[in-house]
C-alpha cells in the first residue's frame, strides 16, 4: 500500500451541528479522501477530485470538506505542531493537500 500524501489524527469531524467523532483521522491516499472515525470505521470517503475543501469566514483552525452531497467541518488547528508536539496539523495544510492531490495546484 502506498505512502499516505496527508493524514491528520485527532481531528474532531462534523456535519451541521452533530459531532461525529472528537478525535478522528482524515487521510489522502490514492487519490481518495476518507474520513475515519477514532476506531477506524469509515465515516465518508470520496475521490479527491470530487472533493472541494475551503475555510470558513469565522475559524482558522477548521476546514470544510464537501464530498458526496455532505458537507463535513473538521477541526484541525491554527497553525502546524511543534515538532515532536501531538495533533492535528493546519486547516490550511490539509487543503492545500487537497488541491494538490486532485491536480488543482496549491
């Protein structure tokens, strides 16, 4: 199996106002997005083609993702860890993955 382009792990994952999972992981790999629960099980996946992440107006640390007529907020965080720091990278680093694994540019 190949290398994973992104993967961010404890990621708090939602749709409107549920919360799907608080500590979640959100993978690029093989041209597909997929968004995981804390367990592993599959909440969504989608090519990431067919994906558009953006940035909401309000919040620097989260991310939208829209995939399969679904629109998911994740929260990630401001800015990169410190090295050897645990969680989540950037909102903007995971969108910028998206945009670049989908051939779209960064």
């Amino acid at each position: 199996m190949a290398e994973p382009e992104f993967t961010a792990t404890g990621v708090r994952i939602g749709r409107g106002l549920r919360s799907l999972t608080r500590a979640g992981q959100v993978r690029i790999s093989g041209g597909r997005l997929e968004l995981l629960t804390s367990y592993g099980s599959e909440i969504d996946s989608a090519p990431v083609q067919a994906v558009r992440a953006s940035r909401p107006w309000c919040a620097s640390a989260r991310a939208l993702a829209d995939l399969n007529g679904h629109r998911y907020l994740l929260t990630l965080r401001a800015h990169d860890p410190a090295p050897g720091e645990p969680g989540p990278p950037a909102a903007g680093r995971f969108i910028e993955a998206v945009r670049r694994a989908a051939g779209r540019g960064g």
